[in-house]
C-alpha cells in the first residue's frame, strides 16, 4: 500500500512532518534466528577508548547559542527560501534565494552540534536585507517537477566558518516569521575522521513544496507524482529544514559530543568525487537514507574495501536508485528517480542505468551485498529485543538476551534475509518480532566483517537516531511512545560503536 503524504505523517507522528520510506510490506523470506559467526573484535571485547582531542571537540567548547530554534513560523508563504548549492567548501560563495512578504529579513548562520547542550553556535549573522515577494513556481508538464526561477536575494561568504551542518535562520522583519535553509560546509579531506554524510536526495525525495515529490502529486499518490525533483525551491514542512532535525542532528549532536574526529560531506559529494573517502576511518548513514545514486554506491563499497568502517543507523538505506541532473543553478541540483515507469525515463534511453530499486531488473543489486541487511516493509511498530548481548557494541548497556525496548523497531525495518546476496560472517545482534500488514518477519540489527578488516554495521530500524533524543517515561510527549531507557540504550550502543570506530 502506498498512502499519501499526510497519511503517513500521521502514523509516523513527526512533528515537523518529516516522512519517511512509503514502499509498503514486501515479501520476506525465513527469518534469522541465531547468530552468525562473531565479528573481529566481537562478543567478549570491551568498549573502544576515547581517542585523543579533535577539531571537533575544540569547536564544541565554544559557547552555544540556545535561542537558534523557530519560535514563530508565521504563515504560510511569510519567508522561505534555499540555497544554490547543497554544500560548500570553507570560504566559498553561496546565493540564497528567498521569498517574503515582509520588507527585509536577516539570515543567520548556526552550526549543529553539541555546544554544552544548546546544539548550536551562531557563527555568522548578515544585516538587513530587502525582502520581496518571488513569482509563482510553474510545473514540467513532462516530468512534473516543481521550478522556481527565484533571483539571487543575496550572497553569504563563508569565509572562517568551521566545517559542519548549518541552519541558515530566515528572520522575516516584523516577526512576521521564520524559516531555516539548511548547508553543509563540507570538510577538505575526510582522511583520518568518521564522515558525517547528510542525505539531501532522501530530504528532496520527500519535499513536497510546490504539491509535488517523487510520491504524490496534487491528487495524491503515484499517478500524479514528480519523475525527478530540484534543489531549486525550499523544503516545505513548518521548518524548512528538510529532514535534518528529525533524522540527523540527533547523532551529528552525540557525536560532536563525544570528541571524536569528524568530516562533513552530503551524498551528492560522494558521489561526485571518488576519492572523498579515501582514508576516512567510518562513513556514516544517518536516520533515513534511501535514495542513493550508482556512483555513491560504488564509491561506499570501495571505501569499505580499503578498511572504513560503514554504519547505518536507520532503515531502508539505498533502496532507491537515481541520477543526478543540472538546474539552472548549477550540476546536480536535480534528482531523478522514475521507479515503476524508468521504461519512460529519456535518460534510461540514453543509457544511463534505470531509476528503479536497486533490488530491482534492470541491473538488480540488492542493498544487502553492501549493507549486510535488506529493507523489509512498512509500517510496523514493535519492540527491540536483544539476542547478542556479550557483545563489545552493548558494553555498558546492561542489556541481557532477550531484553526489548518498547516502539523501537519502526516505521520501517531491515533484516538479515538469505534469500539475497549476505556477507559471509554476518553476525546479528537483535532479532524482534515484527508484524507488517499481518505478515510475521523480523528486524535486525547486524554486523559483519569485510575482507578489508572494515565492519560493517546496521540498526535495522528507522528509529534508532530519533530515539537518541528519547530521555523521559513513555507516552506523553514521547518520540513513538520510546521511553528514557530505550534512549539510554541506543546512546551508549551508538557511542561504543562511534568510538570503536574512530581508532
């Protein structure tokens, strides 16, 4: 089944609206229910030591700024706006292009982190800008996808900004209203560091501003939906931050917190440059991460192969395959994803490969022969249980064998699934029962070894980065009903595992 974006919104209960996957429960094969052979470093191992100072630690020990947060949205069409460019490097140009009802507004640049427990720092704040309604967007008749042809409102400089995910704060004059446009200053060199990769594809997959994203149209679902989606206009929901608050700054704030060694980069800069990986010591897949392109694909797998460690900490990663195009305002500002109808796609006629699952013919190649674990469905809401719990990713937990942690596992899941291709010496370190559209199967949290010495691990849950803000009783105000404890858990699962890591 696939619902329509307010639909799912609802089940997911996000309160800026961030959606995840909507490929409904798929068949599933015999579910795992042993550990495989154990890891390098497995079952008995002790939590890695924290490594030395980082560049990282040093900014977060700077004073943050508490007040970085929208207090007041204002209505619709108030200020809005987005950047030419998904990233930059340090001391490089990017235009923003705003619309605002109000006469002037001012930008302000937060960089995310830990900060003390403020989770940002203003390191730059413009002055009054004339503000300006843009002219309507317009719609490809051919492909559906929403254009703007807003102007340059102005250029920000980011000369001495450190590297690291940004919100530009959108301030319309008056209080009339606020919106973010989130960048990525993105690190010169990853070698040496854990890679934050911020999965723009997935946030613009699901951007519907404009009434259109790569599953609904105006009519709602697939019939009326986009073929491909631009950059080029800003993120809709309350905030505009696509999904970053819900799906990313959960870890980008436990890992800054933590010290280790960090770089920055977005998935389209991976894909872009072969060699952005090279040396790094982990690469990290943040909460939901499903479209990616062939390139970044490959551009992963020999990163593993050259010993980084891989981490997805989410559910349905690279389940989607696309092509990056130009816009107006410059290369690969356009995502392409056809899915069913990739027969149609111009491209897939020119001979790029098709925009379909990469599961799917043409060209099948599931996700498991990368990631170890394969996406199995949506929705399902279920407890985590523990089945490994000797080993050195749950030190500190007190977790024991078959111990759960209510709501955890959702919206959608992963598992180990023989039936596709499986690294060799794949171990699985939780094994819940899950029930998706009445059909019984399991999600998995699971690591496995490569030949390289690299690890490769996987939560098997979409919730896992979520539930990192997770403090307080279930119920209430609780993220998906997860309780205080579920987040203690994930916290010291994902520190040992971002610790060990970093060695």
């Amino acid at each position: 089944m696939i619902l329509g974006a307010t639909g799912r919104r609802r089940f997911l209960g996000l309160a800026a609206g961030a959606a995840a996957s909507l490929t409904a429960c798929g068949p599933g094969g015999p579910g795992r229910t042993a550990a495989g052979s154990a890891a390098p470093g497995g079952s008995a191992a002790a939590a890695a030591p924290s490594p030395a100072p980082s560049a990282a630690a040093a900014e977060n020990a700077r004073p943050g700024n508490a007040d970085w947060a929208i207090t007041n949205a204002g209505p619709a069409g108030a200020i809005e706006g987005w950047a030419d460019r998904a990233s930059v490097l340090p001391g490089e140009q990017v235009g923003l292009h705003v619309s605002t009802t109000a006469p002037g507004f001012t930008v302000t640049a937060y960089r995310m982190g830990w900060y003390g427990g403020a989770r940002a720092r203003q390191v730059w704040r413009s002055g009054r800008l004339p503000g300006a309604k843009q002219q309507p967007f317009t719609v490809d008749q051919a492909t559906r996808m929403v254009i703007t042809s807003w102007s340059r409102s102005t250029a920000v400089d980011t000369t001495g900004w450190p590297e690291g995910c940004y919100l530009l704060r959108l301030d319309a004059e008056g209080g009339a209203g606020q919106r973010y446009v989130p960048l990525t200053v993105r690190s010169r060199s990853t070698a040496g560091t854990t890679v934050v990769v911020n999965a723009v594809a997935t946030w613009q997959a699901y951007n519907e501003w404009g009434g259109y994203n790569l599953y609904n149209g105006p009519s709602g679902g697939l019939p009326t939906r986009s073929y491909q989606v631009s950059f080029d206009r800003p993120y809709q929901y309350d905030d505009g931050a696509g999904l970053f608050l819900v799906y990313e700054a959960p870890l980008v704030a436990l890992a800054e917190k933590l010290g280790i060694p960090l770089s920055y980069a977005t998935c389209i800069d991976v894909a872009a440059d072969p060699n952005l990986l090279r040396g790094a010591k982990a690469a990290l897949s943040l909460g939901h991460d499903e479209y990616w392109s062939p390139e970044q694909r490959a551009h992963f797998t020999a990163a593993r192969d050259a010993g980084t460690h891989l981490a997805i900490l989410g559910a349905n990663c690279c389940f989607r395959r696309v092509r990056y195009e130009p816009s107006p305002t410059g290369p690969d500002r356009t995502v392409v994803c056809w899915k069913g109808a990739w027969k149609d796609d111009p491209g897939y006629r020119a001979g790029h490969p098709a925009t379909t699952d990469f599961r799917s013919p043409p060209g099948a190649d599931p996700e498991s022969s990368l990631l170890g674990v394969i996406y199995d469905g949506y929705p399902v809401d279920a407890p985590y249980v523990v089945t490994a719990p000797g080993h050195w990713l749950f030190a500190g937990t007190g977790a024991k064998a078959g111990d759960s942690f209510p709501h955890l596992v959702g919206v959608e899941y992963d598992r180990v699934n023989p039936s596709y291709p499986t690294p060799q010496g794949i171990e699985v370190l939780s094994h819940s029962p899950v029930v998706c559209e009445g059909r019984h199967s399991f999600a998995d949290t699971a690591l496995y070894p490569a030949g390289s010495g690299a690890l490769v691990f996987a939560t098997g849950t979409m919730r896992w980065v979520e539930s990192l803000e997770a403090t307080g009783p279930a119920g209430g105000s609780a993220i998906h009903g997860i309780d205080g404890r579920a987040g203690a858990f994930t916290r010291q699962v994902t520190e040992n595992l971002l610790r060990r890591f970093a060695q």
